[in-house]
C-alpha cells in the first residue's frame, strides 16, 4: 500500500471538500505510487485513479494501472516494434495524446500521434464527430484503436495507419455556475488550500505569502495574453506546475526555437506553438536559443504587446499567454533570500537577445521573486483532496473567457502610472480575483480581499520596472508604485 496514503489523516477541509464535492475531486497521495509514471501528466494519473482505486483499499486498482500502462504505453525507444506491431497484428490499443489538423490541400483531416512518431494518421469520421472540438485545438489525451489499411493511397504514398476508436481521459462537462457556487461554503483560508491541493502541493508546508506565489502562476491560465517571468532556484516545482496543470499549455524546454515552431509554418501551413496552447511556458529560459534571432523576438514582442503576429502576408491573433520560467542563483542574508549579487540585474540570465532590451521586458506584467519559494521535498507535495486536474483544467478556461479587467480598473486608482504599469496590475488582480473570489462581483469584494491581489500585482510590476530602471536608468525610474483601491 501507499505508504503516504496510509499514514494521512484527513482534514476538517477533505471533509467539507467530500461532502460538497465528491464527484470531482481526487486524493493526490494515491496517484504517486510509482516514480516510473513522472513522465505522464498528471491528469492522466488522476483519471486512471479515479476510474480504478479504491482510497479504502488502493493496491488492487493500482494494480490494474500498472497492468494498462504495461500493455498500452509506448516508450519512445519501441516506436518503430509497435508500428511493426500495428502492421502485423492489423490492429492495436495505445495509450498517448492525439493532435488532428486539417490539411486543406489535401482536404483531409490527419491525427499528429507521438506515441508513434506519425503525423500523418488518418481518423475516422466518428470520432470527430464526438471528440473534433478538443482534437483540434489542442489535442486529448486518450486510449485508441489504430489499425493498419495498406490499400490507401494519395498519389503514390501509402497512408496505412489509421485511428478508429478513441476514448478521452479527459473531463468535457463542466458547469463554472456549480464551481462558483461551491466557492461559497469556504473561507478565503480554505480556498486557498483547495486550490494547493490540487496543484499538487501540500499547503501545510507553506506560508499564506508563498501560497500566493503559487496561485500567481495560475494567473496566465486565466487572463489571455498574459505574459509573465519567474526565476529561482532549481526545483521549486516551475516546470511541474506549467507541464501538469492543463493539456491547454506547453513547454518548450531549452534548446533552439524559431518563427516557424512559435508561430506560423509557412512550409505546412501550420499555426506554431503561440497559435494552438493557452499557455506557452519557456523552460530553462537562459539556455533558450532564437534561431533567426532578429526575426522571432521582433515578432514575440509585437505579438506580446498586440495578441497578434504576422507571418508573410497572413496576420494572426492568439490568446496565448507567454511564461518564461529559468534558474538564478541565490544568497541569503539575514533570513531573506536575494539573487546573487553579481548579476549586474536581475533579468540578466534571459538570452542576450532579451537580457538589456528593455522594450521586450515591459511587455512583462509581473515577475514572480522564485528566490521567496523552497526546494519542493517529497513531503511537499498534495496529500489531501483536491479538484481532478482536468476539472480544474476546464474550470481555468471557463474562467479565461470572463472579462473583468475593465471592473477592476473602476476599483483601483492610480497616481502617475504609466499605461503598462497600469494595464500590468490590472491584468495581475483580475486573474488573482478569478482564481481566489471567483463566486463575487468585484464590485462587492471587500477592501481586505481586493487589497491582497492589488499588494501583489503592484509588486510584481514593481520589480519589471525598478529592473528596467537598472538595465536604463536615463529612460526608468527605481521607485514605489502608487495605486490604492478607490473607496
């Protein structure tokens, strides 16, 4: 048995969170039984745990998982045995995430399958029919049917494979009027602790302040164009939070990127990354490479300033939201963590395409101080219940499609701020407020409540801008922001 699992004792808020909403939440300790399942998201852990275990007896049904993923998951190494596989059998199950596109050329619909190492698989009618909305935009996770038909042709090319049955592990029917409406049964405190939970980590372990820090990462899942920075030290659970929270967002791990993978392939005819995610998070940002430098970050700029990109003659408009995620090394002094000191300032890890270009740092709304987060140690992590993560996947962008930044900016009056400033801290609080009082009309929330969004938005911009005052101190200034809430 979990050993985790058996030693836990529920909370008076498990409690409250069973009894209100049993039908969508999830005991986080049961889904990391097994260190070799890291590498799949955790909404997949999540919908095989709650399909299969038992939380008063969780072997046998941990059991069974093991026994699915044996027999359906793919490891890249054995690509080409399973398609050989596919070809000799004429059928086979796979467990993976499918991607659909339509290629207008051809007037033809083909499934993107990494399980497989294919981009060109054909899907049948039905499936989308059922499932078309989520397969293409953005993709599912699920089991499938592939089965093998040599006899199909375009001009001279086989196109064998072929998906005929897929089933979603992912949650379609969610009501945010429910969700708001739950809200109302837990103090601010419990919310909190709700909403760590099902992040994946324990809040006993954490400070109200750090807390925050982590809802503030949610914040780009919920307002579009959102565009955000944090650097810390190594393993404070950056990259576990942008790669687990939603199927919506994608990471891009270090390496090399460029116009045609970010934003449009003129080749394909093929939207980038930008184009298709929610959130776009750039893992390891200073090892981040920009092949034709001059090109991608002049188009990352206008597109972070605008919502839009042009790309030849086509001009594009994306939602997305852009997080740059990397490590800084650290000192501490008197108890308060700072970066180390010899950084000339503290943007200076990004690449140097982006390091002193401060008109590419302004497009920033906040930066998250990483240093004030702690090495996320085995016992850390969410014992206690917590939403399914693809509920509070479909939840985030329910949330995402309420505007409430013009409400917000009626409450807060600032004093000589420029526009960016401005529009940054609004764009901070109305994702805050979405995520913590999303039950309240920001007209009726309190003064206390609004004022805990409002200290860390100005914060956050506070540290973009006394930065860019570092980088260029002819052109900004290093000083407090003033914005108050209007009585």
């Amino acid at each position: 048995m979990n050993k985790e699992h058996e030693s836990y004792q529920f909370t008076a808020l498990d409690q409250k969170v069973q009894e209100l909403m049993p039908d969508r939440i999830i005991l986080k300790s049961l889904t990391r039984w097994n260190d070799a399942y890291k590498e799949f998201p955790r909404f997949v852990m999540e919908y095989l745990v709650a399909r299969f275990v038992d939380p008063s007896n969780p072997v046998t049904g941990q059991s069974k998982i093991d026994r699915i993923l044996t027999e359906n998951w793919v490891d890249s190494s054995e690509k080409e045995l399973i398609k050989s596989r596919i070809k000799e059998k004429g059928v086979y199950k796979l467990l993976g995430s499918l991607q659909v596109r339509l290629d207008a050329a051809k007037d033809h619909y083909w499934v993107t399958l990494p399980v497989i190492g294919e981009n060109t698989v054909r899907i049948t009618r039905n499936i989308l029919i059922e499932h078309g909305d989520s397969l293409l935009s953005g993709g599912a996770w699920g089991t499938c049917t592939i089965e093998y038909d040599s006899n199909y042709k375009i001009g001279n090319r086989i196109y064998p494979f072929v998906v005929t049955d897929f089933k979603p592990f992912q949650i379609t029917r969610v009501s945010l009027e429910d969700y708001i409406e739950k809200r109302k049964h837990f103090n601010t405190e419990e919310w909190i602790d709700l909403l760590m939970n099902t992040i994946g980590f324990n809040p006993a372990y954490f400070s109200l302040r750090q807390k925050l820090l982590y809802l503030l990462r949610l914040v780009p899942f919920v307002e579009k164009n959102y565009n955000m920075i944090e650097l810390g030290p190594r393993e404070t659970g950056k990259t576990y939070t942008y790669r687990n929270t939603s199927s919506r967002s994608f990471v891009i791990s270090g390496g090399s990127t460029t116009p045609a993978t970010l934003f449009y392939h003129k080749g394909a005819k093929r939207l980038g990354i930008i184009g298709q995610r929610d959130v776009v998070y750039f893992d390891e940002i200073g090892r981040t490479r920009f092949t034709d430098a001059d090109a991608t970050v002049n188009i990352l700029k206008d597109y972070m300033q605008t919502g839009q990109f042009t790309r030849g003659d086509q001009e594009f408009t994306s939602a997305a939201s852009i997080v740059l995620g990397g490590n800084i090394e650290v000192e501490t002094t008197g108890g308060e963590s700072r970066p180390s000191q010899d950084y000339p300032h503290w943007l200076a890890v990004l690449p140097s395409e982006l390091n002193n270009d401060t008109a590419f740092i302004d497009r920033l709304h906040a930066y998250l101080p990483g240093w004030e987060l702690t090495k996320i140690r085995r016992e850390y992590f969410a014992k206690g219940f917590g939403f399914m993560t693809d509920y509070f996947a479909e939840i985030l962008k329910r949330l995402r499609e309420r505007t409430i930044q013009s409400i917000v900016s009626a409450r807060i009056d600032f004093s000589d701020e420029t526009s960016r400033n401005q529009d940054s801290v609004q764009k901070t609080i109305s994702g805050l407020v979405k995520l913590i009082f999303p039950h309240k009309d920001v007209d009726s929330i309190e003064h206390d409540e609004l004022k805990l969004c409002l200290d860390l938005a100005v914060e956050t911009r506070e540290i973009v801008q006394n930065q860019m005052a570092v980088i260029s101190p002819g052109e900004y200034q290093s000083r407090p922001m003033k914005a108050r809430i209007r009585d």
